[in-house]
C-alpha cells in the first residue's frame, strides 16, 4: 500500500489526513475511554507538536478529552472532600481555609495548567499577608493532596505543589506557658475577685487536666465519675455553619488519640463539686438544653446553654484586663484556653512526669508535639545549670 501524502507531497503517518481548507487533523483512540478523538492544527509540524503531547498522554495513561482537561481546582477541591472519611466539622475547617486563601486565586485555575510557580505565587502572597509557616503549611496539606488526586487519576503527571511550601511564612510566636508565680497570681486574683471568682473552678479545671477548649465545653455530667474520680473525654462542641447556619454541634475528639480517661487530683475534683453547687445555686441544673441529643453540660450561661469556645477565651481575656488594671509592676501576659493547656503540659514536664503518660493524657497524636515541650524544658534547665557551673568556677579563680 502506497503511503499517502499531503498536497506538498510530505508523507503523512498514520491517522494523519489533510482537509480540502488546507488544515490538518489527527485521530487517534484514547486507551482510557476506548473512544475516537481529533485534534486539529493549521500546518504539519503544528500538528505533529501536539501529536507528541497527545501520545505522550497516551503512552503515560494520561486522561485526555473536554470534561477533565476544563476541571478546575475548585471543582476538583470539592471532589476530593467527597471522598475524605472525615468529621463534618473537619469539613466545615477545610472550606473555610479553601474559600480564605484558594478560591478566588489558584482555584479558578485549571488543574491541567497549574504550574509549580503558581503554587509558589500563592504561597508568597499569602506570606506577604503575613500568614506563619504553620499556616502556610496547613494550606498546603489541603492543596497538595488535591492536586495529588489529579495525579493519581492520571489527570496530570507530576504534582505541581510538591516540595514547594517550606521557604513561605513567618516563624510563628513561641507558646509561652504561665510560670510557677504567674500561674498562682492569676488564680489567687480569680479566686478573690466578686465578679470573676464563678470561673474559678473552670480555670482550676483547665489547669489541672489541660483538656482542649472544644473538649471543655462540651463535658457533661455523665462524663465525670465522681466516685472513681475520672474524666472520660468523649466529644468536642463548636459552633459553626455545616450549611445549616451558625449553631452548636457535637464534633469527635480533634484525633483517635483524643479519645481518653483523664484522672482527676484533689484540686481538680473539689473544682466539680464546687461547679456542681455553683450550678445548683444559680437554677441552671433545671435547664435541659440540648445539642444533637447531648444535654446537661457541665459548663452553662444563665440560660442554661452550653457556654462557648469563644467565650472562654473571652472570659481569660477579661481576667487579664482586670488584673492588670490593678497597677502592678510587670503587666500580666495575654492568656487564651490554649495558654491554660500548654501550662498544664508544662508543669507536668516540669515535675519529670513519664513522657508517654503525658502524651495521653493531652491527647497528642504524635509524641513529637509532646517531645517539644520536654526539649524546650530540657534546653533551659541545660543552660540554667551550665551558668551555675560557670558562676561556681569563677568564685574558685
């Protein structure tokens, strides 16, 4: 058979035709659909630049076709929760991250042409902001999955947001916990303080089992046994809009490891019992608010609702305020509920508690988040005592 050639009398290969206005095509079958699919070009070696990009497609069991090649980041982002075996309230973190700092940049995008200096764009935009690292990366744990996604569907070959996050964002601010003195400084003043004294025992409980604020809020009575003196941490409560506008919700534990029985101390347990009184006082054992079927919370407003995550913080806030309006000599450190939990890590770590044992008990999922609390503890005592030696030298000279 005689091979065909184009009207310059150039051999055409096959699958390769010359139309009558002068154009070329190219129809070749894609091996993942099984179907018959064209493309187009004015000239010859046009047509034969996009044949190698095309078969390279093929030999490489890239998808091809319309429908993927107009996927976008955003459509593609949407997929992939669908696909995740993760909390609703995850979810609602994932969006909210996504629509901040994804949507209306690299989300419009097509997936098939993100390049890596697009990720790179976002990422030093977003460090321009002045987003931390840490922030930076939690984008990146969203972005880069996603794309890999693509990869693993053979949308595209390579993920263009690999290895690329690490030299965007600032260093974040050291989590300082309140020393030894600052500690009974800000209870003694909670303890004594007519309008703020009612919190006393919630602080005394937050210090002395360092529960995340989430897992604070949402303890009820059940899950405190008085009688074998234990905490049993079986749910966290937010307040978020899962679509259905803002409002409580029971949410799990923030991991597996969350899931867990904390012993209580004395101070701990008299804190309940003074809770449990505070809360007969003021009626609000007669309320019977409930959040997905959960009820009696340990912790309530006036109304008898559940007290929110935002309000603690708010409360420690307002102490600070108050205590520093008092006029002393050093002003008193801003304190969150995560200040109150990184306070208990830090004085378990201080009084040489068994690494392990304190992982649990925090509920890390990795004990290298627990390792840095020990390390940090480590490193000064190391230096306290190298200036110690020092100091005791130089009294020899």
């Amino acid at each position: 058979m005689a091979n065909r050639k184009d009207s310059r009398n150039r051999v055409l290969k096959n699958g390769e035709t010359e139309r009558k206005d002068g154009r070329y095509m190219f129809r070749y079958t894609d091996k993942k659909t099984g179907q018959r699919k064209t493309i187009y070009a004015k000239d010859l070696p046009e047509l034969r630049e996009k044949e190698k990009s095309v078969l390279s497609d093929v030999e490489n069991n890239i998808r091809t076709g319309g429908n993927v090649k107009s996927l976008t980041v955003n459509a593609l982002f949407r997929h992939y929760l669908e696909t995740k075996e993760i909390s609703e309230s995850t979810k609602v973190n994932y969006r909210s991250a996504w629509k901040c700092h994804v949507e209306d940049s690299i989300g419009q995008y097509k997936v098939v042409q993100v390049l890596p200096s697009d990720i790179k764009k976002l990422y030093s935009g977003l460090s321009q902001k002045g987003l931390a690292k840490s922030s930076i990366k939690r984008i990146h744990n969203l972005l880069h999955p996603v794309l890999e996604m693509a990869v693993d569907d053979d949308i595209i070959r390579k993920n263009p947001a690999k290895s690329v996050w690490k030299d965007y964002g600032h260093e974040p601010e050291e989590k300082k916990a309140l020393t030894v003195a600052q500690q009974k400084q800000l209870m003694e003043f909670v303890k004594s303080d007519t309008m703020y004294k009612c919190y006393y025992p919630m602080l005394t409980i937050m210090l002395g089992t360092g529960v995340r604020c989430g897992e604070l809020v949402g303890l009820t009575w059940d899950d405190v046994d008085m009688k074998k003196k234990e905490i049993h941490i079986r749910r966290t409560l937010v307040y978020k809009d899962y679509g259905d506008g803002l409002m409580l919700h029971v949410s799990t534990p923030k991991t597996k490891s969350g899931t867990r029985t904390i012993p209580m101390s004395d101070s701990v347990y008299n804190a309940f019992a003074q809770q449990k009184e505070l809360n007969s006082l003021l009626g609000k054992d007669r309320n019977a608010f409930e959040v997905e079927g959960i009820k009696d919370f340990v912790f309530i407003t006036r109304n008898g609702r559940p007290i929110l995550m935002c309000s603690v913080n708010k409360i420690l806030a307002n102490i600070v305020k108050a205590l520093n309006a008092l006029g002393q000599e050093e002003t008193f450190p801003s304190v969150s509920a995560h200040t109150m939990r990184h306070t208990f890590c830090t004085r378990m770590a201080e009084n040489g508690m068994d690494i392990k044992v304190l992982q649990y008990l925090m509920g890390h999922a990795n004990i290298n988040i627990t390792m840095q609390v020990y390390n940090h503890i480590a490193d000064s005592s190391r230096i306290e005592n190298e200036l110690a030696r020092i100091n005791a030298l130089a009294v020899n000279f």
